[in-house]
C-alpha cells in the first residue's frame, strides 16, 4: 500500500492506495476516527457493485452502517440530493462524532462532502473514489458542493476528508468513456508537474501502474493543495485546460464530456499563450503528442465566437481580469492575468 499525507492547514489526511483496500476500509477507517456509525453514501451503480463489501467491512469493526443511494450522474449533484443525504443521516440519528462516507465517482464525492461539512455544522467524512478522474483529483483537495440551475459548482465548501481509499480494482469496471475522463486530468498533472509521471504518459502507458499513477497524482496535486488550500493562488494552475474547457462542454450542451473538453481546452490554451505573447516553443507540439499517445482527441468543433459567448459567464471571471495558464514548459507553467476585454482575441488565438 502506497501512503501519501495531505498537510492542508484546513486539514492533514493520508490518501492510502493499494490493491484490496476495500475489504480493510473499517480497519483504516478505525485506526483515524472515533465515531461508531457511518452513513455509506454511493451511486446505485457503485452501491450495487462495492457497497456491500465496504459496509462488511465497517461492521466487522463494530462501526454501524446506514445505507443511501441516489440515481447515477451529473444530475444528481444538486441541492436537493444533499437535502436528501442530510434528511437520512438526521433519520438514522448520527451524531457529530459519527461520519460519513463516500463510494462512487466525482459526484458522489461532492455531494457526501458537501453534506458532511454541513451536517450538525461538520461531521467527518471518508472518500472511497471509484473512477479514475475521482482517484487522480476530485477525492482530493476538500472541495466539495453541487450544481445550480445558473451553472455547475456554484455553492459549496472546502472540507476536508479524514482519510482517502482507493483500491485500483475498482478501476476493471469502469466503462472505457470514463477512463478517458480521468487520463485527460492525468496529463494535466504530467504538463504542469513533468517529472516521472510526464515520463509514463509519454509512453502511453498510464494504466500498467494504476497505484503508482494515481500516486503520482495525488502527490502533484497534494502540493498545490498544501501551499494554497483555498484556492486563491497558485492551486488555479490546476485549471490548465478548464477555461476554454468549460467553455467546450456549455457550447454542447454537456455533450461533449469534461475529460475530453479539458483535453481541447489544453491544447487551445497553449496555442492562443503562443500566439499572444509571440513566444517560440515546441510545447504545443509536445502537448499534442502526449494527448495522442493516449488516444484522446482534441479538434475542437466550435467557433471562437461560440467559446466567447459561452466563456463570458464563468465565474473565474468576475473580477474583470482572466487568469489563463502559460505552459512555457513541461513542468514550467505560469499563472498570467489579461483583461476581461481581451478574451475573445484570447480564444481566437487558441481555436
Ligand atoms: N471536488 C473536486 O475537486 C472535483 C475535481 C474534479 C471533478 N469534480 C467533479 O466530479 C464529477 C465527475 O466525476 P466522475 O467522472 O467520477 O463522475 P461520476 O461520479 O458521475 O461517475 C461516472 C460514472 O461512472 C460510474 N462508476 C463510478 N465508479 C464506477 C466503477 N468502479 N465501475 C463502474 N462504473 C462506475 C458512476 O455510476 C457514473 O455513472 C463532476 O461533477 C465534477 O465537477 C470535482
Ligand atoms: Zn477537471
């Protein structure tokens, strides 16, 4: 097993990764929390296939479980599903000493955290990530929250979970569509970061060693985290690929899925750094050749002016100014800020 501490300062945890975990969940989890109940939240996909050997195996250390499942995907991460959570916890009598847990995906993730953080004013909560995107980068990092109607992650909270599991078995049942989604952030990381993990996904390798991959993802990630927990600094490099990004899947109508939105989003955020501000790089070149090792498309199929429209109302940028992303290199990317006025020319330069 694989072990690696997050030092927030809104909250130090371990991420513990191995083969087999789930059967030792109340093992790990004991070892970290008091409480003596558990509310198990999961997807009624996740729920049928991991739920009942990660409640055998709270039971089996004295921990009482209560079960709750809601409806798989996006449309689930809303207001009324984490009214819904906290309504089962109330009905199953946790206290503040108790704690809940997650199993799914980013969405079950979200929205568990999210109830946790407001239930009884915060309770502790566990992640269980079941896909790869959610192994690599929703599970950790302590943001949490839910979709409105006026766009997605619009209200939530920084809440850090008491531990994070995850066991690389789970990833055998995961469709292929939803593999991508995770491998799209990977390389993300592999840009911003270089190092050992650049060296795998330039091999187009990055399922051979899923332990050590998310590994290397997690601790990437872990270091943006601890040096900027809430998110007002140098943890938006995190948002490579994410601008023009959001801008991609609003323009399908949430057809075209986030993994591979971000991978176009990348390779046109690079294209309009070169072009606006002149600089001679190969790492376009680069980026591109990392996306196809790994079989993921990036062709956009919009306009600038379709991106424009649909880029205005991100709340990234309410402050007037955009922050975009300088990937001067691998392992070498900056944070830059241009005027609001300037974003059309911005995305015209990347698409
Ligand atoms: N909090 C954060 O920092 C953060 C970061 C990135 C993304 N997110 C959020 O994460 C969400 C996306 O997460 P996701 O891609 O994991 O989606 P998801 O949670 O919807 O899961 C995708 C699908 O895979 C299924 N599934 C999950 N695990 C499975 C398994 N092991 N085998 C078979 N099927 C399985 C689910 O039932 C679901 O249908 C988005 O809402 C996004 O905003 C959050
Ligand atoms: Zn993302």
């Amino acid at each position: 097993m694989k072990s690696i501490r997050v030092e927030a300062q809104n909250g130090t945890y371990d991420v513990m990764i191995g083969h087999g975990l789930l059967s030792h969940v109340g093992e790990l989890v004991s070892e970290r929390l008091k409480g003596r109940k558990a509310l198990l939240v999961a997807d009624d996909v996740t729920s049928r296939l991991y739920a009942y050997t990660v409640a055998a195996s709270l039971k089996a250390t004295g921990i009482d479980v209560a079960t709750f499942a809601f409806p798989h995907g996006e449309t689930s991460k809303s207001w009324s599903m984490v009214g819904d959570i906290l309504s089962k916890a109330a009905l199953e009598n946790l206290t503040r000493s108790d704690f809940f847990v997650s199993l799914g995906g980013g969405v079950c993730g979200d929205i568990t955290g999210f109830a946790a953080a407001v239930y009884l004013r915060g309770v502790p909560f566990v992640q269980i990530p079941t896909t790869l995107l959610a192994a690599v980068d929703a599970s950790v990092g302590g943001k949490t929250g839910v979709d409105l109607a006026a766009g997605k992650n619009l209200a939530g909270s920084f809440h850090q979970p008491a531990c994070v599991i995850f066991d690389p078995e789970v990833i055998k049942t995961l469709p292929k569509e939803q593999i991508d989604e995770g491998k799209a952030e990977i390389i993300k990381h592999a840009v911003l970061a270089g190092g050992r993990l650049y060296e795998i996904a330039s091999s187009g390798a990055l399922l051979d060693d899923i332990e050590e991959v998310v590994a290397l993802n997690v601790e990437i990630k872990r270091n943006y985290i601890q040096a900027d927990p809430y998110d007002t600094g140098c943890r938006q490099l995190l948002n490579f690929g994410h601008t023009i990004g959001h801008a991609i899947e609003k323009c399908s109508n949430y057809t075209v899925p986030h993994g591979q939105a971000v991978a176009m989003g990348m390779v046109a955020e690079t294209k309009a750094f070169i072009k606006f501000y002149n600089e001679k790089s190969e790492i376009l070149e680069i980026i591109q050749s990392l996306l196809e090792k790994n079989n993921i498309k990036f062709d956009i199929p919009y306009t600038a002016q379709e991106l424009t429209q649909a880029a205005s109302h991100d709340k990234k940028m309410a402050s007037g100014k955009l922050n975009i992303i300088a990937p001067i290199g691998i392992g070498n990317c900056q944070l830059r800020s241009i005027p609001i006025s300037r974003l059309e020319e911005y995305i015209e330069s990347g698409v």
